[in-house]
C-alpha cells in the first residue's frame, strides 16, 4: 500500500510565470529537507552559484503528516542556500502549513521577477493546483511596508494583501508567507506568516522561518513580496486511514508507548504551555529561572564578570522581565496556538498583542542591556514588523552596542545621539529606557538601509562586516586593544559565511557542525570531551532532523522521539530514521564543502573565552587547566578533536 504515497512538489519559475509539478517516491524524498539537499546538491548545483542567483531554490514544504490528527504536524520548513553562512541551510516556521489545502506538499520558488511579484497557490478542490502571479510596484511597496491600515511592514503588507484578496481569504481559509524591508536591505530578511481569521490579521499567532536569511532570498534571488495561499483541497486523501481518527491514533501510541497520545502530549509540552512548578509557562517563563546566571548579558560580556554581579542583573530580569509575563500572559491565561489545533498553545501574549517568546526577548533584552520587558516588547516589535530574524538581529545589536562601549564606533557615525550603557558593573536599571530607545533607531535604521555602517553589517553579516571595518579603523582597534571581530561570538563557515548562536552559554552552539543557529546540536549548559560532546551534538542533530524533515514542531519531540520511528514504519513503511537522516546530514556536509562553507576555526578572542570560561563554569577541570595554559592552543585541540569525530561519525554513516 505504501507504493501509493509519493512526495509532490510544485515548481515555481516567476522568470517564465511557468509552473510543474513532480512526484517524488517516500523512500527518497519524504519531506522538505530531503527535497531541499536533492535539489541544491544534484539539480540545481547552488552550491557554485552566488547566493542571490535566481537558481538559489527556495524550498518551503510540509510533511507527510500535515493533513492528519497529529499535533504539531503542520510547520513549512524552508531551504535554502544561506546569504550568512554562504552553504544550505534550514528554517521553519509552525502552523503555517494547517491552511496548505492544496494538492502538494512543498513549493518550490526559482527564477527572479524584474518587478516585485505576489504569487497565489490555490485549489479548487479538484486536486488541480493553480498559480496566479499579480506584479506589484516597488515604490509601491515600500509605502505599504512604511505604513498601511495603521501597521508597518509585514503587518502593513498583510493588511493590504486581506483587502486585495478579502475573497480568497474567506473562501478558502487562506494564509501568507511575507516579507519585510530587512529582506530588501539586509541579509537578514525572514519568512514571516500570521494566522487570518476570515482575512484579519490575528496578532500574536505569528511565526518566522527566520534563520540564516530566507526572506532575503525570496525577495532578492526572486523577487517575490508574498506568497499567497488557500484551497477546498482535502489534504486527508493523501493520508494513512489510521492517521485520520483520534480513537486509533490514541490505541497506535498505547500499543508503541504503553500511553494515550494526548497524555503523552501534554507531558512532552508541561514547559511549553504551563508547568506548576514554576508556575508559569512558555519558553520566556522557563528559560529565565533555569538558566539564571548563565543567561547571556551584554553581547555575552556577562562571562568576564563574577557570579555576584551576574546574580544581581539575574534579578533584574526576574523582577522587571519575568513577573510582568507572568501577570500579564500567564495569569491573565491569554495563550494562543501558531495557527493549527494544539493543547500546548505555547504562544503567551500579553497586553492583547505582544507574543511572548525568550529568543526575541532576550535579544531585545538582557543581551543589549534592557531589562524592563515593556521596553523591550518595542524592539521587538520593530523587529518583527519589518520582518528580521530576531535572534541574529539581537546580536547586530549587542555588536553595535559593544563597539560604541569600547570607542570603537562613535554614536553619530550610526545616528545615535548618545552612547549606551553597557558596563554590567555599574548598569543600572534606570539605564534600560536609554539603551532601548537606541536600538530602536538602529533597527529602523537597519530595516531601511539608512546608515553606510549599519548597511555594511545588514548586507555582508557580522563576520564579514566586522573584518572590513578592522581595516576602516586599524587605529582605534589598536587603541581599543579589541578588534571588531574580536566582539562576537559565532559558528564560522569557510572564509566568510557565519551564524551566531541562539542564546545559550554552551559549546554545541559554536561547534564545528555543518548547520547551526538552530537546534541541531546538543544546547545543554554543560563541557564535554570534544569526542563525546560530537557524538552526543550529532545524535542530537539527527533527532531535530526527525521533527524538521517531518514538519514537527520540535515542541513535541518530547513524544515524538519515542514513536515516530515506528509510525513512520507503520504508516509509510520506512524504517530506520537515524540512519536515513545520518545519511542527509552528510550530504549537508558535502554541498558546505562544495560551497566553501565547511566549519571553519574561530577567529574571535571572544568566542574562544567564551568556551575557556564555559569549562570553568560547568566544572571540567582538566579542560580549565588547558585553557589555563595556552587559551588558543586548547580550543584549537577541542575544535580539531571534535571536528574529526564529527566527520567519522558522518563517514560511518555513508557506508552502512
């Protein structure tokens, strides 16, 4: 029976305005990652393309249980070749596939339009899937991003886009994937989507694909503004019966699991949607209380200072961050799904509006020292609006900040009227509406490609940018006694390309691995020999890999790690999801290494403390004393040892 599910895919050229669609077979394509590798790697070769080439692909895809009971099954997942780590790279965003009521599984965007192009994909539900192309003026466009309906940027432009296709929204339960003026004037441009209740915007339902730049190639590879999609197509029809009725699915988990599946759910979830043990819930009122003073202050300077100082801005952020969430999104109750039916409902909002999550908010926060979140939630929302990925764009921040900090940039060079405090000795949390307001105006500096410097840094990324302005200003890094490469910390890739870590304190986040910025490694606040730390971080990779290719949010892998395999076999007849993934995970490997963006060794003194210091503050001892020793010297062992137990483990899994 399994002969008759295949992977379908609609290909998109919005040169030519043509469209196909081919049918891939489950056991070599059965989701968007596998799809996305096959066509960068084979068909397409990107990887001896620039990264703004109309043939840098752009996979946006579902998997094989979207359309079912499952919860949590309904992410598009996108790939692409990266404008910030210059190889393949992967983001998701949750929900946004619930309204794909169309006969296909991924899309796939190629070609560029010479003007800006919105792109609707719909179904009558005949199974026959249509595309219409509507051009809209650049100028244009940029007045909606400016404000339309009383919004800004993709907010504006959903606005626009629900009164220009009010019809098709509430026809077909529509939704939209946008972009922002980051993905004009940055490289740090997302793939935002917002549930629509019958065409309106329902605020704090967003998601982003957000990570390593895919707005920005989908609007400056191709051209496209928007993607527009809806459809009365029955998705279940291309569903395993089992799959489809809550009663089996419930007696499948008892017979793989000994539970009931939504038992199971909610036990997976506790810290996503509400744990009583801390009376709280989500990733910003979970993360805070756990990671204390291990939480990244100050673009990560917090680990030069002693364990007092961190505990008293530790403090700061539960009294002025964490109770008002608490007050304002857990008490009052006001918690929201990403689009699909889900029990978790893991989007806290607050005030009516403001989604809740600690990445953003830590970025927008403690990391460029605020520590009040309604001074926050209005970087935030500049950032969300005009459609940035929110962790890197954090970091932008804290580079910014650190520089004026440390007289290497002046704050008139970026249109600041002052410097901010960023001394974790002597902030003060009256400091947090001045350092707030500052990156507010470098955000929307940033978002429109106002200021040369800021320019620089949105276009060719924080690595790249930060080496050239080494050479600009030679005599204040000698002065300083810090180059500007010096102030980040980053998983660097061949010359140029890099990504900068999600907001944990922990080795796996700079490690040598072919795609991070994500989850794909081990993110546990621990120090490990480089040898176990790569098998435990590529164990780890391959399991976010099970939710990513399968369209899971990864808040559920809590269940989903101990069943899929046997589902998958279940269902669809394929077996042995780690091999299988281990198999793709180096194919990732070989196009970084065409690309010219295999892992590369760190060149900041930052990153390098930040691992030295790491050893110390997780009690690994003989590694402290290494770093003691010769700092350079031992992170250059552990990043060769790990690398090369990285690459065993990958040529292990090419020959079984």
């Amino acid at each position: 029976m399994w002969d008759m599910y295949n992977y379908k895919v609609l290909f998109i050229d919005v040169s030519s305005r043509k469209t196909w669609i081919k049918e891939y077979d489950i056991n070599e394509v059965s989701g968007p990652i596998e799809l996305g590798v096959k066509l960068h790697l084979e068909e397409y070769e990107t990887w001896k393309k620039p990264v703004y080439s109309p043939d840098n692909v752009l996979v946006v895809g579902a998997g094989l249980f979207t359309g079912t009971k499952l919860y949590g099954g309904h992410r598009l997942v996108a790939v692409f070749k990266s404008p910030l780590t210059r190889g393949l790279h992967v983001a998701a965003m949750g929900g946004a596939a619930y309204q794909l009521n169309v006969n296909i599984d991924a899309f796939v965007v190629i070609g560029r339009s010479e003007k800006p192009v919105i792109v609707k994909i719909y179904d009558e539900g005949d199974g026959d899937v249509k595309v219409d192309f509507d051009e809209i003026d650049e100028y244009r466009l940029l007045e909606i991003w400016h404000g339309y309906g009383g919004e800004k940027g993709i907010y504006a432009l959903q606005k626009y886009l629900s009164e220009k296709y009010r019809g098709f929204y509430e026809k077909y339960d529509g939704r939209s994937i946008l972009v922002g003026p980051a993905s004009k004037y940055t490289s740090l441009g997302a793939l935002a989507s917002i549930t629509l209740r019958r065409g309106e915007l329902d605020y704090g339902s967003e998601e982003y694909a957000a990570r390593g730049g895919p707005g920005s190639v989908l609007y400056r590879a191709h051209g496209v503004a928007a993607i527009v999609y809806g459809g009365a197509y029955d998705r279940s029809k291309n569903r395993p019966e089992i799959l489809l009725d809550t009663r089996r699915i419930n007696n499948l988990f008892l017979d793989i699991a000994g539970k009931p599946y939504i038992t199971m759910v909610i036990e997976a979830g506790t810290k996503y949607r509400y744990n009583p043990k801390l009376n709280t819930g989500g990733t910003l009122g979970g993360n805070y209380p756990h990671l204390k003073i291990h939480t990244p202050m100050f673009n990560w300077n917090m680990i030069y200072e002693p364990p007092d100082v961190r505990e008293k801005l530790h403090g700061l952020i539960m009294k002025h961050i964490w109770e008002p969430f608490n007050k304002e999104a857990i008490e009052t109750k006001s918690w929201k799904t990403c689009g699909e039916p889900c029990p978790i409902a893991c989007k806290k909002i607050r005030k009516g509006r403001y989604k809740s999550d600690y990445e953003p908010y830590e970025g927008a926060g403690p990391f460029i020292g605020v520590f009040d979140i309604h001074h926050s939630e209005k970087i935030v929302e500049l950032i969300d609006a005009y459609g940035f990925d929110a962790i890197e764009t954090g970091q932008v921040l804290g580079f910014v900040f650190d520089a004026m900090y440390r007289d290497l940039l002046y704050p008139g060079e970026l249109g600041l009227p002052e410097k901010p405090s960023f001394d974790p000795k002597t902030y003060r949390y009256e400091d947090s509406e001045r350092n707030a307001r500052l990156a507010a105006m470098i955000v929307e500096n940033l978002a429109w490609g106002r200021n040369n410097l800021l320019r620089l840094i949105g276009e060719r990324g924080l690595r790249s940018a930060a080496k050239i302005l080494d050479l600009l200003y030679g005599d204040r890094v000698e002065r300083a006694g810090w180059r500007f490469s010096d102030l980040i910390v980053y998983a660097g890739f061949g010359e140029e390309g890099h990504i900068t870590p999600n907001y944990y304190w922990t080795p796996g986040m700079v490690a040598p691995l072919p795609v991070l910025g994500r989850y794909w490694t081990l993110y546990k606040g621990v120090f490990l020999d480089p040898e176990e730390y790569a098998e435990k971080a590529f164990h780890r990779a391959i399991r976010e890999m099970w939710s990513d290719n399968n369209g899971f949010c990864r808040f559920h892998r809590g269940w989903l790690e101990k069943t899929l395999d046997k589902i998958m076999e279940q269902t669809y007849g394929l077996k042995d999801l780690d091999k299988r993934y281990a198999r793709v995970y180096a194919k990732i490997m070989e196009y970084q290494d065409k690309a010219g963006a295999r892992p590369a060794f760190w060149e900041s003194r930052k990153i390098i403390d930040y691992l030295a210091r790491a050893a110390e503050e997780y009690g690994h001892e003989s590694w402290t004393l290494r770093f003691r020793a010769d700092k350079e010297k031992a992170a250059r062992e552990w990043w060769s040892r790990f690398y090369r137990r990285l690459n065993e483990l990958l040529e292990e899994s090419l020959k079984e």
